[in-house]
C-alpha cells in the first residue's frame, strides 16, 4: 500500500539505460534513413514504374499497414530461419524497422507525388526531361516538401514502437528497463523513467525533423 | 522546308474526334498566333507539336523530325520546341535562377558557372535580372510566367508554343508579358501562340491561324484577316460586320 | 507437414482472434468515450484545464504503448493494487486510444470554419450548445474516416497485450509455435488473421475518405 518511489535506486544502472538509449537512437536513426529510402523508391515505382512494379508494391504497403509490428518481427526472427534465413536480434530489428517504415513511407510520399499538378511534370517534360529526370528534380522535393509534417509524425511512431524490438532480447531501452527492474524490482520507477525518455526522444526528434525540414526547403 | 510542317492531323480522345484533319506551316522567324473558341483544339495541337499528346494520324516535323516516328528521339525534339503554359507551372521549390537552369543542368549537362551566366542572360531578357533569388511564391503572376519564358528560352528552342500565357493574368499583368513576347518576336525566334488578345496577334503576328472545329479553318496575314476575314466563322469570331 | 498440426495451429488461432476482436472493441469503445471527454477538455478554452488534457496527450502519444502497458501491469501492482493482464491490457490500450482519438477529432472540429463558431455565438447559445448542435454535427461527418482508419492501430495495438501474457491472437501465436516449432507456419496464420480483421477497415476507411472529398 504504501510503496515509495525512490528513483536513486536507478542509478547505479545509468550505463546500462543509456547503452540502451544508444541502441534506439542508432535503430531508429538507420531505419529511418533506409525506410525513407525505399519509400521513395516503392513511390517512384507506383506512380511510374511499370505495372507489376507497382502491384507489388501495393501488397507490400497493405500487407505491412494491417498486420501488427511485433508480428513482423516475430516472422522475420522466428519464421525467416525456417527459410535458411538467420538473423541476429539485433539485424532482425533493424530489418523489421526498416520494412516497417518503408511500406508507411511509400504510402505517405506516394499521396504527396499525386499532389503534385500534373503542369509541374508536363513542364519537367516539355524541357526534354526524361520522367525520370522529372521524379528526381522537380516531383520528389516537392512532394517531400508536402509530406514532410506527417512522414516526421510516422517516423516519430516508428521509432516508439521500436521498443517491441525488446521482446526478441534486442537490447534497446525497454529491454535496459526489464533488465533494470529485474535486479532492482523497482518497475514503476524503470518504466517511468525509461517512458520519460522516449519522451524526450520523441520531443527532441520531432523538433529536429522540423529544423531539416527547414533546412531542405527554405523558401516557403 | 517550314520549321514546323503539320500536315492532316487527327487526334481523337476516345470517340470524341479534337483535330479533325489539322494543316500548317510555320516558316523560321515566323510568329503564328493562333485564335479560336474554347475547345476548337488549339491546346492540343499545341501540346501535339511537343509531344505532350500523341495523334493518330497525319504528321508533324520539326526541322525535318517527324514527332510520332518510331525512331524519334522524343528528348532530342523537345530540346528544340520550348513551352510556356497558361499556368506558369514554375517549380515552387526552386527560385527563378534555379528555375532557369534545371533543365540545362540536367539535361544539357551545362556546368554550374555557365549555368549561371546563363540564368542571368536569360532573366535579363525577360527583365527580371533582380530576382534570381527569388522562390516563385515571391513573384507576382506577370513575373512568374516571365521567369517561365526564360526557363524555356534557356534550352535555346528553335520553336516555342505558347499557349495563353496571359490568360491567368491578372489584366494589369498581362502587357508586361506580352512586351516580352514582342521582343522575343523582333529578335526572330519563331513563336505559335495561343492568344486572345486580339490587338497583339495583329501586330505582333506574322501568321494569323483561325482554329474552328478541329480545323485550321482560315489563315493567312493577321492584318488581312482581321480587315477582311473570308469566312463567316471567322467573321462572326472576331466580331466584324458581315 | 501433417494437415494435422496445420488444423490445430488453425482453430486455436481463431479462437485467440475472439480476444483480439473483444479486447480491440472495448479499448477502442472505452478509448472513444475518453477520447470524448479529452476534446472537450482540450477545446474548453479553460487554461488549467487545456494545459492538463495536453499534457496526457503528449504523454501517451510520446511514449511506447508497451512501456504504458508496462507501467500499468508492473507498476500498479507495487501500489497493492492487483491488475490482471486483461484489466491492464484494457486500461493502457484505452488511454493509449483516447490521446490519440481526441487529436484526430480536435482536427475535424477545428476544421470548421471560425464563422460558424461566431454565426452560433451570435445566436446566444453557449459552448455547449454550439458543440452539440452546430460544430459537432458538422464534424462527424469529416471524422468518420479517419476514426475507422485509427481503429486499424487499435486493432495492432492489442498484439502488444501478449507482452504481459494476456492470450490473444499474437500470445496463442507464440505459444502454438512453442510447442509445434512451426514458426513460419505460425505466424504466417497469425500476420494474416490480423490482416483479415485490419485491411477491410483500412479499406472501408479509404473508402469513407474519398466519399467525403468528391462531396466537397
Ligand atoms: N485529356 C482530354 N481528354 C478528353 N478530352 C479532352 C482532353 N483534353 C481536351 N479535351 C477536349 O478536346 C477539345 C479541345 O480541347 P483544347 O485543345 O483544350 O481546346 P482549346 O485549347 O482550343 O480551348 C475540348 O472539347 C476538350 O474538352
Ligand atoms: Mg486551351
């Protein structure tokens, strides 16, 4: 009944929690850069690759949007060896969280390429670019530009849900939190703390998105 | 040999037939202003000439290229036909330099220093020298479709389709542009527009074309036309006494 | 591989889907009505108030559902208080549900046009009034969309109640493989029993949305 939070039993474990704050920020950071990336690849194809290109792009996006992260976490640590693919946690977590952003990122940066006006790539076109040439100079910092708010809102979502990538032992900040709380049984205080520092971590990513994205497209 | 020889064009949307057998020639140094109602296909014989649009039949050269061949380098022909369009379409993410010289960049392979001389060379033309910098939302709509000339001129076209580039214009905007056209016109280089301003395809124009239900339906010296035009379509068209 | 170990990794997922499906409606039902309750309280226009539902809102939007689960089911429980995972997985997944709802529905109220806040107040009604009978109406229709593609992450969401034990679609999962070490078979099954109850609302939800634009 009358449990005291005492929070300086957490700090012997500092090195710990932050080698697992450490492991997120480079798990996120990697997956992000490597989503992002087959985002605009999975919208390039989709709006003009050819059509078996972008179908099997539609069923990549779909597949990954309805089914649960930690499902496809599961499949790719526990299912994938059964295909003679073995991964270590920590790949399998980098592997998941990439694939994971790439599908929300086609989707996202596909919805800000078709609203980019079709005058804008006849123009790209009628100065003898290829369509190419057009996706890569005139539509993809446009359509970036458009999306930028709610692909650092996806990206921010991502990276919290990265802490599922504990429950295969990949030792990120949740798994430093059960470790913490498992030697010292004080889990509220692991939890909270750890919680607060997602926190942080979310507050300071998203104020650095804002700032590259001010940094990418000055002018507007 | 015409820069530009269209001959017994047809294109169709579906079963809805838009150039019903279009003929033409534009000379070097020609300025053709093209009028007629609204749907009589000027925009698409204009987005044709480019490529924009394919037809089903007939043919289209420029200098000596016919746009729907087979082995037409359809890159090759829109580095000689530039295009200004009703809606500027200038790229918003880029300022009016930067505007100018993406496609020399990227499809010229023209390098960073002589790109920008030739940003400079091209604003001055359209009189815009002081707003290289500037990013299009900076610009009013006169010089928005002015930086959208230069941008087109800086591919150094030897034909450039113009289609209406006053129309979205507010009215005080619309001499401004047009002034630009008139220098563009006096320095030689051949020019189809699509205009309603009637005053300019008259003394601005070297060729006056009168598109009527998917034809090239009367043509010939704007002066002449205007004064005596010799169908009742035309008449009727630009409201002269019949 | 034995049809018959394929049956029975089957049906035993199905009947874990039932605890997906009843943990998704009363998370997402619970979430929604304190969802309701954090609009009003975001838009009350009353300081301290506003501050508090913000605050509740960037914290269970800026931390792991998992670490809120944690903190429900590990840490109340020091309190004295003893939570089952079902109760913990509800609870978390609810408050989880309404940070989230309530941002979505303050969009679609903030979405109506200042005039008609000013054309209802000039009209003598109060704030309640001009909720309930001219901003709430309105923004129903625009939040329809969104509300049923949000319901898809609920959906997700409860996989995570696994973590803490409560046996539903992903703990059955997990546990047929245990004991079948059928992995790629398992969770095959599992991902696309997930995707049969998420893609027809993520459709149903694309739906709605281009209804609503080609009305506009
Ligand atoms: N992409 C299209 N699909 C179907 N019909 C079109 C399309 N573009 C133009 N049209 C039709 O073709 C006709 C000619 O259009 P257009 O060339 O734009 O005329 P103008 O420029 O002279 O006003 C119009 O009836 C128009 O409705
Ligand atoms: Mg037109």
């Amino acid at each position: 009944m009358t449990y005291k939070l005492q929070f300086g039993e957490l700090l012997p474990y500092m090195g710990v929690l932050f080698e697992g704050l450490l492991f997120t920020v480079v798990l996120t950071l990697i997956s992000t850069v490597a989503g992002v990336g087959l985002g605009i690849g999975g919208a390039a194809a989709r709006t003009f690759g050819p059509p078996w290109a972008g179908r099997v792009f539609v069923i990549y996006v779909e597949l990954i949007r309805n089914t649960p992260f930690i499902v496809q976490l599961f499949f790719i640590y526990f299912g994938l060896p059964a295909l003679g693919l073995k991964l270590s946690e920590s790949q399998a977590a980098f592997l998941a969280m990439t694939i994971n952003l790439g599908a929300y990122s086609t989707e996202i940066i596909r919805a800000g390429v078709e609203a980019v006006p079709k005058g804008h790539i006849e123009a790209g076109v009628s100065l003898a670019m290829t369509k190419w040439e057009v996706f890569a100079h005139i539509i993809l910092k446009q359509a970036l530009q458009k999306i930028w708010p709610a692909l650092s809102s996806q990206i921010i979502i991502v990276m919290l849900g990265s802490s599922v990538v504990s429950q295969i032992s990949a030792e990120d900040l949740t798994y430093a939190a059960n470790f913490v709380q498992s030697r010292n049984f004080r889990a509220f205080e692991a939890y909270f703390a750890v919680a607060l520092a997602y926190l942080g971590l979310a507050i300071v990513m998203r104020a650095m998105l804002r700032g590259i994205g001010r940094l990418m497209f000055p002018g507007h | 040999m015409p820069l530009v020889d269209i001959r017994d064009v047809r294109k169709s949307y579906g079963a809805v037939e838009v150039l019903k057998g279009v003929s033409l020639d534009i000379a070097q140094g020609d300025v053709a202003a093209i009028i007629g109602r609204s749907g009589s296909g000027k925009s698409t014989l204009l987005r044709c000439i480019n490529g924009l649009e394919t037809y089903q039949s007939g043919s289209i050269c420029v200098d000596g290229v016919e746009v729907a061949g087979e082995k037409t380098n359809l890159r090759e022909l829109r580095r000689n036909v530039g295009m200004v369009f009703q809606q500027f379409n200038l790229f918003p993410h880029l300022t009016a330099a930067q505007n100018v010289t993406l496609a020399p960049k990227v499809v010229n392979k023209t390098g960073e220093t002589q790109a920008m001389d030739l940003a400079k060379e091209m604003l001055a033309k359209v009189g815009l020298s002081d707003k290289a910098g500037n990013y299009p939302s900076q610009l009013s709509g006169g010089q928005q479709q002015r930086v959208a000339i230069a941008r087109a001129l800086a591919m150094r076209p030897k034909v450039l389709l113009c289609d209406e580039i006053t129309s979205a214009l507010d009215p005080e905007l619309v001499n401004e542009v047009l002034r630009v056209v008139e220098r563009l016109a006096k320095e030689g280089i051949t020019l189809i527009l699509v205009t309603h301003e009637m005053r300019f395809a008259r003394d601005v124009g070297t060729k006056l074309v009168f598109m009527h239900a998917g034809k090239a339906h009367e043509e010939g010296p704007p002066k002449a036309l205007f004064d005596a035009p010799r169908t009742p379509e035309l008449r009727q068209f630009i409201g002269a006494p019949a | 591989m034995s049809d018959f170990t394929f049956w029975v990794i089957f049906s035993n997922l199905l009947l874990a889907l039932r605890w997906t499906i009843a943990l998704s409606l009363v998370a997402f039902v619970c979430g929604g009505a304190v969802g309701l309750l954090m609009l009003f309280a975001r838009v009350s226009k009353i300081g301290w108030l506003e501050a508090l539902t913000r605050g509740y809102i960037e914290f269970f939007q800026g931390t792991p559902l998992l670490m809120q689960l944690f903190l429900l089911f590990f840490g109340l429980a020091l309190f004295g208080l003893e939570v089952s995972p079902w109760l913990a997985a509800t609870l978390a997944l609810t408050l989880w549900t309404s940070a989230f709802i309530s941002e979505i529905w303050r969009g679609c109220v903030e979405s109506i046009s200042r005039g008609q806040w000013e054309a209802s107040s000039s009209l003598a009604m109060t704030y309640i009034e001009q909720m309930r009978y001219v901003i709430l109406p309105q923004a129903l229709r625009i939040a329809v969309a969104p509300t049923v593609g949000f319901s898809v992450q609920v959906v997700k969401g409860t996989a995570l109640a696994s973590v803490i034990g409560f046996v539903e679609l992903t703990k059955a999962g997990t546990m047929l493989n245990n004991a079948t070490f059928r992995p790629f078979l398992v969770y095959s099954l599992v991902a696309l029993m997930y995707f049969a109850l998420c893609f027809p609302l993520s459709f149903f939800a694309k739906k709605l949305e281009g209804r609503l634009n080609a009305a506009r």
